[in-house]
C-alpha cells in the first residue's frame, strides 16, 4: 500500500469515492430552496429510518402507546442520498444538515429540537415518561444516554464506514474500529448481564438510544457485521437486544420514514396510527 503524506493544506476533492461522496461536502448551509411539509399535529419530525432516527420514531410511538395523546405526531421523510438535508427548510430546524430534527409547534413559538439525544430529552421531560425522577436513576439514564451519542459515531463513521461503504478496504482502518466496537459491545454486555434494561428495572430513553445502534448490529441488520464481529457471543446484550424488539411501539418506530427492507416493513410518511393499518401502497405514498 502506498504510504500517504498529508498535504500541508486540505484540498476538498469532491471524487473522492464512497457511497456517500455525492452528499458529503466540508461547508455548511443549504444548497437549494426547499420548504418543509407541515401536517396537522404539534409534533412535525423530519427524519430518515437510520438508527438517529428510529430513536425518535420509537419514542413517539411508546409515548403514544402509553396513552400520551399529545405525542401524536407528523413524520416526513427526508431522504439524505437525495440531498434533502441541505434544503433551505431542512437547514432552518437543523443548522447541522443531520437527521432527525423536530419542530414542537405546541409552543408560544414554535421550538425547534436537533441532535436525537436532544430530542428523546426533550420529549421524555415534555410528557414525564421514560426519564426516572429519582434523582440517581435519572442521572445513570443520562450516563447512558450521552454514552451513546458519544460512543456511536466509532461505530458508524468509523467502523460501519471502512468495514461497509468505504470504496477500498484498509486493514489498519478495519482493525482499529473492528477493536473499538467490539471494545463497546463488551462495555454493554458487561452491564446488561447485572441489569434488565440501560438504567436497571427501567426502561428508558438509555434503551431507545443505544438499541437502534448496537442491538440492531448484533443481529446482523447494521452493516451486515454480526458474524464478523461474532456478535451471538454477547449473551446478555442479544437478551436485552430481543427483548426490546419484541415491544410493538418499537415494531412501529422501525417502520416509520424507513426506505429500505421489505415493503410490508416501510412507512414512508405518518400522520396518524391508522396508516400502519393501511396497504402497503398506501404507506409509501406521502
């Protein structure tokens, strides 16, 4: 392989290769005009079915099911192969250009949540759900919480990129977050095996952050890696993993602003429960 020196000043080369490339790009802001839709519930979410996203459609599907009627909500697709994420709308709730982003119009003004840690905090504090009071256990829930938003991105820009979508294999990159990942698989193995749920007996917004990412890996639907990372070894972390797919606000969420995978499986835009009922060639119209 041949040895790569830096240069002294970064160039952008826009081919640089990827299944990215045609998004990513080293400057912010929008690149076109492009409103947002707006349905007919306070909660408008404007997201993909990545795991950032489920978090969130997850959330809103529990809240929902545990009778939280001002969680219903609108979910409109925003589809980031396509660049939707750069439109002018888009960039007004979320200067980052990432999904998901939130706009609660429920508000003397309406607020605008990004970043989907932020959001699952801010919808567990708005209806009193899925965030212990207790003044311990709602401190372990954020330990976990902000474990995962920092944790992820080794996972997904780091090990999901080389191992899945990087245009050329590179051992050392391969290793280094194949180690990390596994490094992290442990650290939620270890605690799952003295701990039902994130943050002990309950279940919370812990559980709704880290499951899209490192349960979802461990059962081969993440980058295809289960095997690779010999994921069936984490017992108490595949319990856990099961355990929470089994909960049907979590089957819902998954649908929701999902793309890709088994048409019977795809909720391309919601607006209410009944579309969930609706043929599948209703689900996917907006």
């Amino acid at each position: 392989m041949t040895e790569y020196t830096p240069p002294k000043v970064w160039k952008w080369n826009a081919a640089n290769g990827g299944e990215f490339a045609n998004i990513n790009r080293p400057v912010a802001g929008s690149t076109h005009e492009q409103a947002l839709a707006v349905g007919k519930h306070p909660l408008q979410l404007y997201s993909l079915a990545t795991p950032n996203g489920v978090k969130v459609t997850v959330m809103l599907e529990e809240l929902l099911a545990l009778g939280h009627t001002g969680a219903e909500y609108d979910a409109w697709l925003i589809d980031i192969r396509k660049g939707d994420q750069f439109g002018s709308g888009f960039v007004g709730v979320n200067p980052n250009s990432k999904i998901p982003a939130l706009m609660d119009h429920s508000t003397p003004a309406p607020t605008r949540v990004f970043e989907s840690g932020a959001i699952l905090l801010y919808l567990a504090e708005k209806f009193g759900a899925f965030l212990p009071t207790d003044p311990a256990k709602r401190t372990e829930t954020l330990n976990w919480l902000f474990w995962q938003m920092g944790s992820a991105p080794y996972l997904g820009g780091g090990f999901g990129h080389f191992y899945n979508y990087a245009p050329m294999k590179i051992e050392y990159c391969i290793d280094r977050f194949t180690m990390e990942t596994k490094r992290q698989l442990d650290v939620l193995d270890r605690h799952l095996a003295e701990n039902e749920y994130m943050s002990g007996d309950d279940y919370t917004i812990a559980d709704m952050a880290i499951w899209p990412w490192y349960g979802v890996l461990t059962t081969g639907k993440l980058y295809g890696a289960a095997e690779f990372l010999e994921a069936d070894s984490y017992t108490n972390l595949t319990r856990w993993t099961a355990q929470i797919a089994g909960r049907e606000a979590v089957k819902r969420g998954r649908m929701v602003n999902r793309i890709s995978g088994e048409l019977s499986e795809q909720l391309h835009n919601r607006h209410d429960a009944g579309d969930f009922d609706t043929k599948t060639q209703d689900k996917l119209e907006s």
